[in-house]
C-alpha cells in the first residue's frame, strides 16, 4: 500500500503539485459524505452565477458587500457565514482513494458569454455532460475567478475555469480547472477574450463561433473530490466539487485581460471543518 501512494504522489508532483501528504487508504468509502449531501444539494438553486444580479443589495469582494459581510446581507445568505461545508478550500491534505473517474460526454457549443458583474459568464447549451460515480450531471456554464478560489497546499493559482453543472435531482457538481501562467497563450481562453462582453450585464452571442469545454481540460484527468459549497452567495451546500489536480497553462496577458475587468473575484479559503478531499488514482 505504502508503495502505491508513494506512486500516485510522484505522479502528483509531475502535475505540479507537490505538497501533500497523504493519508493513504485502501477503505471503499466513495459514497460517504456525497450521499448524505443530496437533499441540502436539491435547494442549491442558484446553477447561474447571473441571477443574483436581481438581489437590490450588491454582495462584492470589497467593500460593503465583501465575503465576510456576505452571510448579513441578506436573509438568504445566512449558509455563506453559518455553514459548515462551505467552498473554497485549501487543498493540503489528501485521501488516496478508489475516487470514480469522470467521464467527459461534451459537445461543442455555440458561443455565448455573459458578463454578469462578477464575473464572465459562458453559457453552455443543453446536451454536454459528465458522469462521475454513475450520475449524470448536465454542463450548465463555466466562468472564471482570479486568482484561483481553491488553493493545494496553500498556494493558489493564477486564474481558475468552474464548469458548473447540474443533476436531475438539483445537485450541483462543479470541476474546477486551474491557470498557472507559462509561456504560450491558452488557445481556448483567446477565443473567449476576442469576444468578451466589457459590460455588466451584457451578453455577447458570437454567430458561427463555438466552443467546446474538452479543450479546457488537463490530459491528466486526476481530481481532488469533496463535499463544499456555491462560492457565490447564497453559498448553498451539497455540491461536489472536482477540482482537477493539474494545472493548465495561460500566458500572463490573458490573466491581465481578464483581472482588468474584474480585479477582485475570489472567495477567500473556508475551514474544512473535517471534511476529507479524495484524490483519484
Ligand atoms: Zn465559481
């Protein structure tokens, strides 16, 4: 056993992470907190990070509206500050365990991004979808924070992609790939920024554009898996949050052009509060 995760965790460092350590298991508990989560998940409402532009009082990531405020603004915010499964994490301390792998059924779709404020928006149509643990959740939208929310080790990255989606029974299951700058531009982020929509609320349909979430993934598909939460309010639970453990690459500018119209856009790190991250192999 002791050989194995020795295995899995130079596999890791090759990933760029390289930090952890691991409470290696060889115990089948996939099922644990996931199951027990379902119901909370069904009032996680809010797939679209869009409709809390509606809410009168603006909650932000400075000022007045700030994350630690975020649980007071309004009634319906109370899980941001009361929960105890909130997202993000730092990611520092890892199970080895039999974690399911996630199969990828996305399509291409056509482009459309929506600036709703806080962030920009790329609404995916109907059709994509993974299935991890043998259920199916539906690719919803993607959108991006910078820097990362999630940070392994206590080191965040430069920019991070959430693919947002939802199962039939309302569960929200969310991958979430990390940005480090390197030399080269990310090919899929380029044709996203050639299109984005510089103001708040505004949505930019590009005719025949499409764009396809599969070319945003890492090759290496190991993911960090745990039970968190919206890092938006109203920060409902019961989301299972996948976040991949390699890094894919983005050239400086592109981290610029995006952090010059949304300089702040990450919920700082919230207490595990027990909870394990598993780590496929
Ligand atoms: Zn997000």
């Amino acid at each position: 056993m002791e050989t194995k995760c020795m295995k899995l965790l130079k596999g890791m460092a090759i990933g760029g992470i390289a930090i952890l350590t691991a409470a290696c298991s060889d115990s089948d508990d996939d099922h644990d907190s996931k199951a027990a989560d379902h119901g909370k998940a069904a009032h996680a409402e809010k797939a679209n990070h869009a409709s809390s532009n509606m809410h009168a009082t603006h909650w932000s990531y400075a000022g007045d509206g700030a994350p630690h405020a975020w649980s007071v603004i309004k009634e319906e915010y109370a899980t941001c500050g009361e929960g105890k499964q909130q997202s993000p994490i730092d990611i520092s301390t890892v199970t080895i365990s039999d974690v399911s792998d996630i199969e990828f059924k996305y399509k291409s779709s056509p482009l459309e991004l929506t600036n709703n404020g806080h962030t920009v928006q790329v609404n995916y149509h109907t059709g994509s979808y993974i299935t991890v643990s043998g259920k199916r959740y539906d690719l919803v939208q993607l959108h991006f924070h910078s820097p990362s929310e999630h940070t392994i080790g206590g080191k965040g990255y430069d920019m991070v992609a959430h693919l947002v989606h939802k199962a039939a029974d309302g569960q929200l299951g969310v991958i979430g790939v990390l940005f480090k700058v390197g030399k080269g531009k990310n090919k899929v982020i380029d044709k996203l920024w050639s299109n984005l929509p510089t103001e708040s609320g505004q949505t930019n349909t590009v005719k025949n554009s499409r764009i396809n979430a599969m070319d945003l993934l890492p090759a290496d598909r190991a993911y960090f898996s745990y039970s968190g939460s919206l890092t938006t309010p109203p920060c409902s639970e019961g989301v299972n949050w996948m976040v991949m453990a390699t890094p894919v690459e983005i050239s400086a500018k592109q981290v610029k052009r995006y952090t010059d119209l949304f300089p702040a856009s990450t919920r700082p790190v919230q207490p595990l509060n027990g909870r394990v991250v598993r780590v496929s192999n």
